[in-house]
C-alpha cells in the first residue's frame, strides 16, 4: 500500500463518526438515510463523511434505481491490518528478547546471592 493511500486511509479511520458508518456497514448495505439516522447531524454532513470514506476506498456506492445503497469494502481495511501486523511482530520480537535478556539478568542475580551467602556462611 503506497504511503499516501495509507495516509488517506487512517484519515478516513480518525473520525468516530465514520468508524460508526463502517461498523453499520459491516452487518450489511444501508442508504444514506439509514445511515444517518443514528447521528444528530445534517444529511450534507453525513455525506462528507461518506465522500471521505468513499476516497479512502473504504466503501462503495450502488445505483438501484432510486435508491444509491452503501456497501463496505474491506480491502483497504486489509491493507491496514497488514501494515499492523508488521510492527506487531517488530515489537512482538523485541519484547521477547527484552523477556530473555531480564530471565538472564535474574538468574545472574540469583547465582550472585547464592553465592554471596555462600561466602558469608564459610567466613563464619
């Protein structure tokens, strides 16, 4: 995914309002009257946020007749789960060697007071 359509992507994903739009649209298509019904705002306003996720690839308008529904289109949503998961497992190994390296330093620590009571018990 080219950086600037990633950009344009999380745009898209920063607003709550537009998250609410695509998580209705996961469960099926809607019109632009459905899907502004749970928001207390203007029908040109609704359509911004559609425009924007809409440019973001992230759904699709249909033309029945009169009706123009909304569908989601997961594919960019993809996108961004893949370019996650990169850094997931970046941070997923670094925390593994951090787990590593501190059981070693434990277990250093541990062996160097053994051995210090060790010493202690033998000078008495």
């Amino acid at each position: 995914m080219k950086a600037d359509h990633l950009d344009i992507t999380f745009a898209a994903l920063a607003d709550p309002t537009r998250r609410a739009i695509l998580a209705r649209l996961a469960s099926g298509e809607a019109s632009v009257t459905e899907l502004a019904k749970p928001f207390e705002m203007s029908m040109p306003a609704i359509s911004k946020h559609l425009k924007v996720l809409e440019r973001a690839g992230l759904i699709a308008r249909g033309r029945e007749a009169q009706w123009r529904p909304c569908r989601l289109d997961a594919g960019p949503l993809k996108e961004v789960a893949d370019w996650i998961e990169h850094y997931r497992q970046f941070w997923e190994e670094s925390f593994d060697r951090l787990g590593d390296y501190l059981r070693e330093i434990q277990k250093k620590e541990k062996e160097h007071a053994r051995k210090q009571r060790s010493n202690r018990r033998s000078h008495r």
